[in-house]
C-alpha cells in the first residue's frame, strides 16, 4: 500500500528486498546471500 499511496503524496520511496537467515537449511541460504552481496 506505501508503495502506491507516498508517490501519490509526492514523495519517492524505493522498496527494499528483505530475506531471513534460514537456520535450520544451510543450503538454503546460498539465495540469501546471493540477495546480500548482489553481483552488478
């Protein structure tokens, strides 16, 4: 909803990926990562 309603207001907003860090799958967190430090 911000995301629609604060450029409307006039103001800029950029989203931001957010992703947890999975405990109990190892493997899992390879995508985290990638996520963490991206590669341009």
């Amino acid at each position: 909803m911000e995301m629609e309603k604060v450029p409307q207001a006039g103001f800029k907003i950029e989203g931001l990926n957010i992703a947890g860090f999975n405990r109990g799958n190892l493997f899992a967190n390879l995508n985290f990562l990638s996520k963490l430090f991206p590669v341009y």
